[in-house]
C-alpha cells in the first residue's frame, strides 16, 4: 500500500504540505490509474500492478492531522501488514530536491504520521518516503511555509525528486528496499 499525505480541497493542492499526494499523484499518472474518492476509506484511492505485485493507493482526503482514520480503514479491510505500507509525506529536514526512504521510525513532530501510528496501534515499522520541502529557518514560521507554495526552482527540485521516487518504485518491487534506498539517495537535482 502506496500513501501520499496530504490536507484536502483546492487551496492546499500546490502547497509544501501536500508532497505525499504528488508522488501518489504522479504514480498513477505513470500507471495510468485514475484516482477515484472513495468514502469508505476517506480518500483517493486506486492500484497499480508494479513488477506484477498490486499496490494499492491512497490520498486521505481527511485533513493531515487525520490521515490514520483513511490509512487504518484501507489497510485494516484489505489485511495489509503495517510493513507492507508505504507512507510519502512532506519533510522540512531534507532540501527541495532530497528524497529519502526509510524504515519504521517516529514521528518526527509531523501531524499525519503521529495519527497514522496512533490509528496503528502504535506499529510504526511502514515505510517513510521523506520528501524534502527544506525549512523556513524560525520555528514560528513552520505553518506558513508547508501550508504555502514553494518558489519555482525548489518546485522544480521537488518535481525531480518525486520523479525519480516513482522510478524507484519498480526497484522496491523488483529488488527491495536497500537497493531503492541506494538509488534514490544518491539523486541529484
């Protein structure tokens, strides 16, 4: 299972925040999957065949502090193993252009995820893609800047850098995580 956070409505679509959903976004794109909202899971979802596995996909459409109640009702009904979900989300410690993979781990102070391991009975072993969006230097202007657009060259880094998760996701499939974590930490914008 394939997750890209995100808060939702038009006014939050091409802010910082919402990395999750492009990557999602931009997968379905390369499988020619239409995202479809689906009420009883709180969100967008779809799947897509990679390397002949099925993933399923999922955008919450609850707000980022909720994404649990989608991500828990998904994952409970098809019986998919906390290990087996991949969670893509915003991450002010990396830069525009820096994608990272890795699993398990906390929170990190980020709202999705720390409902995500509540709604999970605290499992915490998914895996994290951490897309870099950088940070705005004050912790008094960290709102402003993930709820805000980015400029046009670090869209373009983050662009790239999504781009490239997407491609890794065939070597996930195929070969496992440490091989998609080599290629994709080594991706330079």
């Amino acid at each position: 299972m394939l997750v890209g956070l995100a808060n939702p409505g038009p006014e939050y679509a091409n802010t910082r925040h919402n990395a999750g959903a492009w990557f999602i976004e931009e997968l379905a794109a390369r499988y020619n999957c239409t995202l479809k909202h689906d009420p009883k899971y709180h969100g967008l979802t779809g799947k897509v065949i990679i390397q002949g596995q099925e993933f399923k996909l999922l955008i919450p459409t609850t707000y980022m502090n909720l994404s649990g109640k989608a991500v828990s009702s998904l994952a409970n009904f098809f019986k998919i193993p906390v290990e087996n979900i991949l969670v893509a989300h915003d991450e002010m410690d990396l830069d525009p252009g820096i994608a990272k993979l890795k699993k398990g781990g906390g929170h990190g102070g980020h709202n999705g995820l720390k409902d995500i391991i509540a709604k999970m009975a605290n499992q915490k072993d998914f895996m994290r893609l951490r897309i870099g969006i950088g940070h705005p230097g004050h912790r008094e202007m960290v709102t402003g800047w993930v709820l805000g657009k980015a400029a046009k060259e670090d869209q373009e880094k983050m662009d790239a850098a999504i781009d490239e998760a997407v491609r890794c996701m065939e070597i996930l499939a195929k070969d496992g995580v440490l091989k998609a974590q080599n290629r994709l930490h080594s991706f330079k914008p």
